[in-house]
C-alpha cells in the first residue's frame, strides 16, 4: 500500500476534491479494495480477526491488520480487546459504520445490474 507524498500535486489535488466534495470524501474513506468489503461483513455482527482472514482468503494478515487500522482510524469500526488467555480481540462498526449499511446494498444491486448488462454485451 503506496502513500502519496503530502508534497505532491496529486495529494493537494486529492485533498482539495474531499474537502470541496462530501461524496469524493465518503469514497476516499470505503474506497480501495478491502475496505468496503470488510464493512459488508461486519454488517452482520462482530467478528474477530481470525474470522475475517477464513472470510477474505486472499487478503493477507498484514493487509488486513492494516485496513482495520485505518477503519478504526476513521471511526468505522471499532476495536475491542478483552483481557483472556488467548488475549481475544473482535471488531464491530460503530453507529457511523452501520450507517453504510443502505449505501452497501445498493452498490451491490446496481453491482449486479451493471455486471449482468456485461454479460449481455
């Protein structure tokens, strides 16, 4: 995972289209290829690390560990410790998190819509 240089004309570029642009803002945050999904999952409950890696074969544990980083960063999802041997750890989203619920099954019906027009082609 590339950072973009806080120099650059790509990252000033970036930066002004999220402050002026809430929807370019709200892409920016569950953009990217995990994030979203890892959401979708969630959605339906807390889960701990171990589960999501059974769930998302292909990601590896570092992706992951750093994708849940940076949702818990921006306040998506939160993490939770509890103090047992072996130390468990679940992740759930927070109210913010489980607003993106209608948003998520909407991109999956138009996901569907526009995959089965492909096909089509």
């Amino acid at each position: 995972m590339s950072k973009i240089k806080e120099s650059s004309t790509n990252f000033a570029n970036k930066q002004a289209l999220a402050d002026e642009c809430p929807e370019v803002y709200a892409a920016n945050l569950i953009g990217g290829q995990w994030a979203l999904v890892i959401c979708s999952w969630l959605l339906n409950g807390k889960l701990r690390f171990g589960a999501l890696r059974r769930l998302l074969p292909n990601i590896t544990e570092r992706m992951l560990t750093l994708q849940l980083r940076k949702l818990e960063e921006q306040n998506i999802l939160t993490r939770t410790v509890y103090a047992e041997v072996p130390p468990r750890v679940e992740y759930e989203l927070t109210p913010i998190g489980y607003e993106l619920k209608p948003i998520i099954k909407q991109l999956e019906s138009w996901g569907k819509k526009h995959q089965q027009m492909n096909q089509k082609s």
